[in-house]
C-alpha cells in the first residue's frame, strides 16, 4: 500500500492543525477569556501531571474499570453467545431480551449501583460488564449462527460431531464478528469506566474530571480529556493490531 | 463384483409451510465396487437430495440405502465428499496440511501417519509442497485439488462429488476430471458424481443414472461402453461418446 509511510504524519498534521485552532480560539478567537484554556496551558498542565503519581493512579483505576469489566464480560458473553447461537430457539427467545438490555444506557442504572456497591471500583467493572455483556453476547451468537453450512454438513460427511463442529468451525466462522463486538466493547469499556467516575463517584479519571471541573481547574480538566483521548487511542489501535494478527483469512 | 453401495426403494418428502414436496419417488439402483457412476437430471430434479441421502446428512422418508449390506443411518465412516464450492468447504483458518489433517485426526490417526498422508494426497493432486499454504492463497482449481487431497487422505471406499468441475474454468476441468479418474485407477474408489454437465458424466462414467419427473424417479441407467482409459482428444471424439451423450441429453431434457 503506498498510502502507508504517510499515515503518521498525516495523523500528526491534522493534531498539530487542531492545537493551533484550540491556540487561535482561546487566545484571539471567540473563546478567549472564557474558561476554555488555551491549548499551551492545558498542554503544560498535561506535563506537569505526568511527573505526579496521582495522575498515573489514576489512569491506571480507569485502566482497571475498564479492563476487568472487559474481561468478565467476555467470559460471560462468548461462551453465552455460543450456546445462545447453537439453537434456533434460544437464539429468537434471547435475542430479544439481550437487545432490550443492550439499549440501555449504562448510565440510568448508575443510581442502584451506587446503592449496591458505593462509588467504588467495583461499581464501575459492574456499570461497563452490563453495557457490554448483551452486545457482546448476540454479536457471538450472529457469528456462530454465521458458519457456513457447507462447511458444517463437509465436517458431518467426515463424521465429525457436535463438539468439532464448534471447535473447529463455529467458532473460527465466528472470530470476525466477536472482533467487532470487541473492538466495540473496548471503546465503550473506556468510555464507561470514566463515566462511572464522572456520574457515580468511582475512582480514576472520570473523577479527577469531576473533582477539577467543580474546583475550576479547567487546564487540568482539559488535561484529563487529552489523556483520555490518547489512552482510547492506544487502546483502539492495540486490538485493531491484534485483530489483523489473529483473524488473517479475512484480510484478504 | 461385489455392490458397494444399494439405493432400496427410496423416496424423500419435504414438508413445508405450503404442504409436502414429493421430491424422490421409489428410487432404487446399485452401485458396483470400484465403479464411476454419475447422477445426471435436469435442474432441481433432486439430484442434492440424492446425494444428501447417500452421504447420510439426511435420511429418506421411505426405502433404504445400503452400503456394503448395511442400512446408513449417519454418514458412514469410509466415505468421502468433494463438494462444488471449494471456498465454502475449505477452512480459511487452516493451511493447506490443516484442513486434510482434520478428518484425519478424526479418526484418531498418529502425527506420522497423518503427516504421511497428507504428503502422499498432496502428491498425487499434484501439490506437493503446498502443505504450509492457504486455500485462499490458491486458484480455484488448486483449491479443488485440495478438496481431493483431503477426500484421498481418508482412504475412502467411496468417494462422492457434487457438481466437483462446475466452479473452475474449462482447461483446470479437464485436468481435473483426468486427475480423478486417475484416483480412481490408483485406488480402486467406487465414485459416485452428481453433475449437470452430461458430456463429463459420459467421459467419467461406467455407469450413468438419469433422474426424471416430479417427483423424480430413475428415468435410465445408462452404460458407458467406451473402454477405460479414456483421454480428452480421443474419447470426446468417440462416435459412441457422441451418440451416448445424445441418448443421455435426450433422456434429461425428455425428448425420449
């Protein structure tokens, strides 16, 4: 591909790009002098942060929400999804609960969460389990239910049974959707598990957004917000990477 | 000869939402050891359906089919499937060497011996040293041999084809239909094909099964008295081959 040497800078073009609108904005536009900083301010208050061990506490609770809530959600939905999608039945009885449950927001069961557990971590790996379990969980069956019956009725001409059958092509004929499912859910793991902290109380950065929003601290909130950005970011391009390596046959 | 497999009486219903298909109608034939024998009929005759029967993935409402004296009732274990779509048969997920070691390890086959296997399958279609290779890293044709490799690798009894040549282009079919007649001369394998195209039905076959009607009945069994081996130039030359394929396309498009 020749379009690939310049995708970094290209990236880095339209960042330094949209640092100078923030700059511009702040400092002589119609934003300046409100309580949006200036992008060099929020920038040095990023690396003032960086040197202190709160922040990287921090980042690495909102790490954690997001991480173990990912995990248990995944032992709960790719199994679930699987046994859900190997049945008709339980795949058209469960469907429509899972998609009942599946839209809805996290963020309105904040409340009874907050009764359960407390603004605690605990709190915030249940809030991102449930926003993603659902999801998760169809999108597994979808792709059990996807294998193609070709290849299912080959395997059964070899006499192969049930459990082959899902080892060695259900469950490979799934991959692909359980990678969208989870390029999906690590977005949205992220994204509650600041949520939690924000709305609920939870410890990491959703609280530190919070806490230096009503302290006026707009520069370190600004901050906060960059640091999330990059962190999602990272985090996007780390299962994209994986995704490519695991799920080869589908590149081509 | 010995009969390997027998086709009793059998007849197939489907019931659907708008009532019953009728789709085989007391369809009876035998198949003799290391025998080719096509199916031929004209679209949706039931020709699937047949071969659906004879590999055990469903069983008839009526009638019976044996192989070697006994009832099916699941695909049985010598058996072996090369199917029109390759890619769909294929696993994408697994080389070359995975895919034909799979029904292998199936049968509980040591590594040396499956490893032996694929070596000598891949050789006789032609692919050696393809092992490490992925379907999708291979001509339509080069997957088909594949599919092949993996049906010899089980040392099947009986080897059943449908539609085998309808996805690849002209020149690989020829090829092809050469190669699996070979396999056939290298291991004595009764072959049962189901096909549309009655010129390769008439190349390949000792034997041709017409299907006809609604619901299908066996319409002829036709044979192919055109000596073995048989070769592209000369036979399909043959003043019998021309005059069989007429008899044949005669009897699929019911002019006779």
């Amino acid at each position: 591909m020749s379009g690939k040497p310049l995708r970094i800078p290209a990236g880095l073009v339209s960042a330094v790009v949209a640092l100078l609108i923030w700059q511009i904005a702040t400092t002589w536009g119609p934003l300046a002098g409100s309580s949006v900083p200036t992008a060099t301010s929020t920038l040095a208050e990023l690396w003032n942060m960086l040197f202190m061990s709160e922040t990287w506490d921090s980042i690495w609770q909102t790490i954690q929400m997001a991480l173990y809530g990912f995990l248990i959600a995944v032992v709960i939905a790719i199994p679930v999804g699987i046994l859900i999608g190997l049945s008709r039945f339980a795949f058209i009885s469960t469907k429509f609960t899972f998609d009942f449950f599946k839209v809805i927001p996290p963020i309105v069961i904040i409340p009874i969460t907050i009764l359960v557990f407390g603004p605690t971590l605990q709190m915030g790996v249940f809030l991102v389990v449930f926003a993603i379990v659902f999801a998760l969980a169809i999108q597994t069956a979808y792709g059990v239910r996807d294998a193609d019956p070709v290849l299912i009725e080959t395997m059964r001409c070899y006499g192969m049974g049930r459990a082959k059958q899902v080892l060695y092509a259900r469950l490979p004929a799934a991959s692909p959707f359980i990678a969208i499912g989870i390029r999906i859910s690590v977005s949205a793991a992220m994204i509650v598990a600041v949520v939690a902290g924000l709305v609920g109380g939870a410890p990491g950065l959703g609280h530190d957004l919070l806490l230096t929003e009503t302290n006026g601290q707009n520069s370190a909130t600004f901050a906060i917000v960059l640091i999330l950005g990059i962190l999602g970011l990272a985090v996007s391009r780390l299962v994209v990477f994986l995704q490519r390596r695991l799920i080869f046959w589908t590149a081509s | 000869m010995a009969t390997a497999i027998s086709v009793n009486g059998v007849s197939m219903e489907y019931k659907t939402p708008k009532g019953t298909t009728h789709v085989l109608d007391d369809v009876s034939y035998e198949v003799q050891d290391g025998h080719f024998v096509s199916i031929v009929g004209p679209s949706g005759v039931g020709k699937t359906t047949l071969l659906r029967l004879l590999t055990g993935l469903a069983l008839p409402t009526a009638g019976e089919i044996q192989v070697r004296g006994k009832k099916i009732s699941s695909s049985p274990d010598d058996l072996a499937v090369v199917l029109q779509d390759y890619t769909r048969s294929l696993m994408p997920w697994l080389s070359v060497e995975k895919n034909i070691a799979l029904p292998l390890k199936n049968q509980k086959l040591s590594k040396a011996e499956r490893k032996e296997r694929i070596t000598a399958s891949l050789a006789e279609v032609g692919l050696e040293g393809a092992e490490s290779k992925y379907p999708w890293q291979l001509s339509g044709g080069m997957q088909q041999r594949v599919s092949i490799a993996r049906a010899l690798a089980v040392r099947p009894s009986i080897l059943v084809m449908d539609e085998p040549f309808a996805s690849v282009d002209a020149q690989t079919r020829f090829d092809l239909e050469d190669l699996v007649l070979k396999v056939r001369d290298d291991f004595g394998i009764t072959t049962l094909m189901v096909t549309h195209d009655i010129d390769e039905a008439v190349y390949l076959s000792d034997e041709i099964v017409v299907l006809h009607g609604k619901p299908a009945k066996v319409r002829d069994v036709v044979k192919v008295d055109i000596p073995f081996p048989r070769s592209q130039m000369e036979t399909r030359n043959d003043q019998r081959f021309a005059e069989l394929r007429t008899h044949v396309y005669g009897m699929v498009r019911g002019l006779e």
